[in-house]
C-alpha cells in the first residue's frame, strides 16, 4: 500500500493521530528532504527508516519505491509540509502506483492552501489554484492568466520573489485585491489583506516581514 501522508506545513502538533499511525507502521517513509522528516518524526518517536523522493529524483528512484511496493511492503509519502501531491512530484510517484496496480490511501490533514481559503473571508466556493509562478519564462503570461481569472486565484510564493511578482501584478494593471498568508500556523504568522499598493507599501515599511513562505489569493471586490 502507498499512503499518501498530510504532514504539519509548520506547527507540528497540526497532524492526524492516524498520520502518526500509519508513518510508525510503514515500513518506509518517503521524504523529500530526510533532514526536515527526521525532525517531525523524531518529535513522534517515529523510527520508521526514511528514504528520499523529491523532484530532482531520477527514474530509479521511483523504480525502487514501486520494486518495494510490489514486494508487499507499505510506504508512506510524505512532503517537507503540507499535502504531497500539491505542487511537489508526489503526483507521479501515484500515476506510477497506479500503472502498476498498487493500492493507493490519502490520510488528509494540513494543506497551505485550505488553511488560507478558510479565513479568506470571501467566496470561496469556486476557485483556481495555480501553484508556484515561473521563475522566468512564462512568468508574465502566469500572472495575466491571474489577472484574467472570473474567481479567486491562489498561488504560492517564496521569500525571494513574492515582492517582484506583486510588483509584476501591478505594472500588468491588476486592480484587484490581495489576502496574503506568510508562515502560517508558525510563530510569525500572518496574514495581510488590501490592495496590491496597500500590500507593498506594508511591505516596504516593514521589509523584515518579508520572510517566511507565501500563500497568495488575488481576488476581485
């Protein structure tokens, strides 16, 4: 069986009793970086070996992770934080268990994503999630495939770049407003709300705000 495990996105008690089950019975537990899971699970007293899966990892790798699986063995996928599968290549580790007949479970808990969209206070009924924008080709036309959207469009940023893409949503003459999550569920959370002027302007006022990892939706009043 291939668990598909939601792991805290930063405080480590945001984690299902079923997680910590299925982590402690698995006999392995894929990571993306074994030094982030080795914290998580040795917070748990987890001992479960870990081998890592990111998406530099080549085609053996995932052959490996399949060979064990069909030799009856349990695994659980996890990500550095979050939901494997969202915007990481847990998607085709699943593709690949399922060209090869492997069962597959989710065991769901914390996603950036849903935690944002629960205290957006707007509709959120129907909206698109775009993942992480280009870091250089195709970065206009992601943003203006932002702009253009008849819903909330949410998309996740890093430290490095949520100022410069903010500021690219603004000289492509995006009117529209912004709810910004930086570090959720983490000691400095935080979360902004107000045009993307207004939002710069904070952050132009407040540079050493600009830290941490970003979830961004860009909406219409």
């Amino acid at each position: 069986m291939l668990y598909i495990v939601a792991t805290p996105i930063g405080n480590l008690e945001d984690i299902t009793l079923r997680a910590i089950r299925i982590m402690k019975e698995a006999d392995f537990v894929a990571c993306e970086d074994t030094r982030v899971t080795r914290k998580l699970t040795a917070h748990y007293e987890i001992e479960t070996p870990l081998i890592s899966y990111h998406q530099h990892s080549k085609l053996q790798k995932i052959d490996f992770i399949i060979s064990k699986l069909k030799e009856g063995k349990n695994i659980a996928l996890v990500t550095d934080a979050g939901t494997p599968g969202i915007s990481d290549p847990g998607n085709i580790l699943v593709a690949e268990a399922v060209k090869n007949g492997i069962d597959i479970a989710t065991i769901p808990g914390a996603s950036a994503l849903a935690a944002l969209a629960s205290v957006a206070g707007i509709d959120m009924q129907k909206f698109i999630f775009l993942g992480f924008p280009p870091h250089k080709k195709g970065r206009e036309t992601f943003f203006k495939e932002v702009i253009a959207q008849k819903y909330p469009a949410v998309y996740y940023d890093s430290v490095h770049r949520v100022i410069k893409n903010l500021g690219l949503l603004q000289e492509l003459g995006c009117e529209k407003n912004v709810i910004l999550g930086r570090e959720l569920t983490k000691m400095f959370e935080e979360i902004a709300r107000g045009s993307i002027e207004e939002i710069l302007k904070y952050f132009e006022n407040n540079p050493v705000k600009v830290k941490g990892e970003f979830v961004i939706i860009i909406y219409s009043i």
